[in-house]
C-alpha cells in the first residue's frame, strides 16, 4: 500500500465529463463522457446542452472511474475539481457534484484552475514537473504560454492570443474545407497526404513590428481569413480545392507559430523545458515539429499522451494530489464556479 | 433523517425532516448564488443540529420547473449526495410543493394555480384541486395566455397582478414543506430528473458560410 494521496478530480469546464482518479503519480482511471457528438450538428459547443449532459453523465462517469480504479469511494482522500475557467454553467455542474462527493465522504475540496491542471497531468505520464518550465497550452478554449515555477501556487502569464484560439482557428478551417466538428484531428489526418509548403499562410504576430509588443501574444484570426479568401479564389476560378494541401499548409503556419514562440519565450526566460498540453498538443505535426526544434536548441520538451492533452478529469485529478502532497490549503464549500477565473489563481 | 432542497427559484432552500417534522429549515440570502450557496446550508443544517451525513437516510430534491443552471445544482447535489451515501433520492415537482403549503395552511380551499418566475417574461404554471392535486401543467408560457381569477400561490402572482389578481401565500417553495411533502407522500414522488420545459437554444449549422467579409 503506498501513502501517496489517492484524488479524485472532476472536469465539466466544456463538453467532456471527466472523472478521473490518481494515487501520487499514477494514473488508476481516466472516465469520459462526451457530449461532441450532440454538438457536432451545431458546429460548436452549444453551452445549455453541454450543462445537460454533464448533468446526466456526472454520478454514471464517477462510478466508471471508481470501478476502473478498483476503488471505494470511501477510501479517497480529497476531491479536486475544475472551478474555471470554462463555461459558467458547465463549471456549476462539477463543482456542486463535487462538493456533494466532499459533504458525503468528509473529504477536502480543492475547486482548481483548468490551465494549471493541463500542465499537472504530464506528471502522470512523465514524474515530476521541471521546475521552472515553460508551458504552452493549446486547445479550442486557450492559447497561452505559461512560466511555471511551482504549479501549486502560481502561473506566470507571458502571452496568449488576442484573438482565435489555436483549436478554434482549427475548427473554423476544418468548416471552410468541408470537414466535421471538431476540426483538430481531421486536419491532423487530412494533413498527412498533403504538401506543406504548397500555400504560403501568413504567420501571425511575428513581423517585427509585431515582436515589440506582442512577442509571445498569438494571432490566428488573420490567417482564418487568409485561408477563406484562398478557398473562395480557386472556387471562383473553378479549380477544385486540395483538401489536404490546404489543411497542411495550414496545420504547418500554425505549428510553425507555436513552436516558434514557445521557443523564444523559453530562450528569454532562460527555461530549459518546454511542456505542450491542450487538446491541439495532441497534433502530430505540433509534436514533430517542436520535439525537433528544441533539440535543436538543447531544449527538452515533454508532451503528454494525446488523451491526457485533451479535457479530462485525470489532470485535475493530478493537481489535486500535488497539492495534497504539497500541504496546500483546501477551497471553502462556498466556492464558486468562475468562467474567468485568472490562471494566477491556482486553487480557488 | 431527510434531508430535502430546492433550488428552482431564485434562492436555495434546505431542511432537516427527522421523521416526525421538519426540524430544521433554512433559506440562502442571495438570489442566484446556488452553486455557492446549497453546500454550506447543508453543511450547517447538519452541524448545527449535532449530526454527521452518516445520520442521513434519504434525500428530497425539487425537479423544477425553474430557471435550468439553479435546477441542475439541485439535482446534481441529490445525486452525487445519495450516490455517495447509498440512501434513495426523491424528486417532486417544486410548484407540488407551493400547493400543498397553500392547501394545508388553509391559503386555498377550492381550486388554484401555482405560478413561478420562468423569466424571459414567461411563468411555469400548473393547477390543482381542492385537496391539492395536480390536474394540468405543469407549463411554461406567457402569464397573458394564462390569466386567471382562480387563487395563485407563488412568485407568478407578485410579478404579473394584472393577469393573476388573486394572489395568495406561498409565494415561494419551502424545503420543509418539500421535506412534509416526501414524508407523508402528498405528491407524485419522482426520479431526480430535471422538469426543464423548454428545449435549449441552439441553432442548428446550415450548410457553410462564407467567412469573408463582404468585399
Ligand atoms: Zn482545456
């Protein structure tokens, strides 16, 4: 028997249930329920069916987590969940459930913040965090790079994007081209038969005017638009798009951003690892490409397994157990849901 | 020990029913603060009243109607509670609950409506007999569709005097009369599923559109 903490962690910040179980390091159960499907004929996260489904998904996806785990809720040691920020009434479903889960097992509450948790989880997967390291997250919610020193007190912003997300400019990309919702792993897998540098997309934010006051900021939006008028033009002129050139070329403006600046602001801040999470970390090229970039550079980078990049309750789960470990001081049961809630704010 | 809550209105509602009668009631303080505030009123009830969750032996949770992001702390709450302590968890409609307070408080004697706030200035109505229940609704519309001389307990009357005159008291759910209510089983005991209403606001994508801006 070890004595390292045993955490359950609650995820509901968007369209996945996560229930995830850890003891210390190591991972006993990841449950998931989804609600993309329901979503994907909207084209989007659509928020009231996205609180619905949690709703329905909660008690079943914390039983399957317990019963993967092979463990009684009973001998859990404290309950950790996301409290933002995400979407407000997403974020209310697990918090309650999970203030319910430490009112009936007389367990600590550790309401916690979704980004930190993206960096925790490469704990289970890769032992104990650099520290310091640099963090870039990367999903449909966020894009940010991130100086960690200690991922139990606190997270030092250094940029973020100022207008898309990387997932999102993803999913918009993969509309324009005829591909389904969520956009991230059909461009991935269109992509791999395309050519790369068959389309000259701009990259964002990196003129040199640009590097004075958003050095380590992102921009997707423009080169979102970029691929639009591409599309329309060959469509005016009658020409029948290549699906997977466009994606390619795309996918590589946008890994080549990323890596890019992760790189630089890892070089500034004399860092010398680099940690990918989010679910468009779970991106073949990003991983190639930033892998190959670093050594380069003498830089380590660790990337979790793509699903433990994606939403799911293990990270959370992961935080928690850091902080239990660490002596952190639990959330009050008051505790609110926070959808803006600061990534300065570690443990709410 | 029944442990019963509501939050289908604007502010949550707990109690403690040891069997007998209620033993405890309590109301949160501010409108729309569910989330933060139900788990420290059960906390207190408990607390305050010497006893520990092992005490508890069945949960009583409002369904709703009312307003969807409250509801779903409700429930999920019952739940999660009733999962973790393996005791039974049951659901009654919450205007159930305002009719039989109106009924056996002598509010009412014939028959009535009970109305609630569904805001978007919309109610969730429903009517009752003489001895309290149900015979339609509940449902969701605008009061001028629904304007009525009849008696109407619930927040519905405060709101909208000119198309339901009569009001009367409750004017809102009360845990303790909720936790009565699954005692004595006055009302059609539920799962604790969520009485919604209305479907979710989502629009269906069409085919795609041009992201471009007009030239
Ligand atoms: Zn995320």
């Amino acid at each position: 028997m070890s004595d390292e903490p045993l955490v359950l962690g609650i995820e509901t910040s968007c369209d996945e249930t996560g229930v995830g179980i850890v003891r210390g390091h190591t991972l006993l159960a990841d449950a998931v329920a989804s609600s993309v499907e329901e979503h994907a004929r909207f084209g989007g996260v659509v928020p009231e069916v996205a609180s619905r489904a949690h709703l329905e998904a909660m008690v079943p996806t914390i039983e399957r987590a317990c019963e993967t785990a092979g463990v009684s809720l009973r001998d859990i040691d404290a309950i950790a969940v996301t409290s933002g920020p995400g979407l407000a009434g997403a974020l209310l479903v697990g918090v309650a459930s999970a203030k319910a889960l430490s009112i009936g097992l007389g367990k600590p509450l550790y309401g916690v913040n979704h980004l930190a948790a993206h960096v925790a989880v490469d704990q289970l997967e890769h032992g104990p965090l650099p520290e310091p390291c640099l963090a870039m997250l990367v999903s449909g919610g966020h894009s940010s790079l991130l100086k960690v020193e200690d991922v139990t007190v606190g997270v030092d912003p250094l940029g973020s994007t100022i207008d898309d997300a990387a997932g999102e400019a993803f999913d918009k990309v993969a509309r324009l081209l005829g591909l389904p919702f969520p956009g991230g792993p059909h461009i991935d897998r269109a992509a791999a038969s395309g050519n790369s540098v068959a389309i000259d997309f701009p990259r964002g934010l990196t003129a040199r005017k640009d590097l004075e006051r958003h050095r380590f900021d992102f921009s997707f939006s423009g080169l979102k638009t970029a691929v639009a008028r591409w599309v329309e033009a060959q469509q005016r002129d009658g020409i029948t798009i290549d699906v997977a050139d466009v994606a390619a070329s795309f996918q590589e403006a946008v890994c080549d951003v990323l890596t890019r600046k992760a790189l630089d602001a890892a070089q500034f801040h004399g860092i010398e690892d680099i940690l990918i999470g989010g679910g468009v970390a779970a991106n073949s090229r990003l991983r190639a490409m930033a892998t190959e970039r670093a050594e380069a550079r003498g830089i380590r980078v660790r990337v979790p397994r793509p699903g433990l990049c994606t939403d799911n309750g293990a990270m959370v789960a992961a935080l928690g157990a850091e902080l239990v470990k660490r002596g952190r001081a639990p959330s009050a049961l008051d505790l609110p849901a926070d959808s803006s809630q600061p990534i300065t704010t570690v443990v709410a | 020990m029944l442990l019963s809550f509501d939050t289908a209105t604007s502010l949550v509602t707990a109690a403690l029913h040891d069997g007998q009668d209620v033993v405890d009631e309590r109301l949160s303080e501010r409108p729309m603060k569910h989330g933060e505030h139900l788990a420290p009123l059960i906390e207190a009830l408990l607390t305050d009243n010497g006893l520990v969750r092992q005490d508890l032996t069945a949960i009583a949770v409002g369904v709703g109607p009312g307003p969807f992001t409250g509801l779903r702390v409700g429930l999920v709450t019952a739940r999660t509670l009733a999962h973790v302590l393996e005791i039974p968890v049951y659901g009654v409609c919450t205007l159930d609950v305002v009719a039989i307070e109106a009924i056996d408080t002598g509010a009412v004697t014939g028959d009535f409506l009970v109305a609630t706030d569904a805001r978007r200035k919309e109610v969730y109505l429903a009517a009752y007999d003489d001895r309290g229940r149900r015979t339609d609704g509940p449902v969701v519309a605008r009061p001028a569709d629904l304007a009525s001389d009849l008696p109407v307990a619930g927040e519905g009357a405060l709101l909208y005097p000119e198309h339901f005159p009569r009001g009367v008291a409750p004017t809102r759910p009360s845990a303790g009369w909720l936790a009565r209510v699954v005692a004595e089983e006055r009302a059609e005991l539920l799962d604790p599923e969520p009485l919604y209403l209305r479907r979710p606001d989502a629009v269906v994508s069409g085919p795609r559109k041009p992201v471009l801006p007009p030239a």
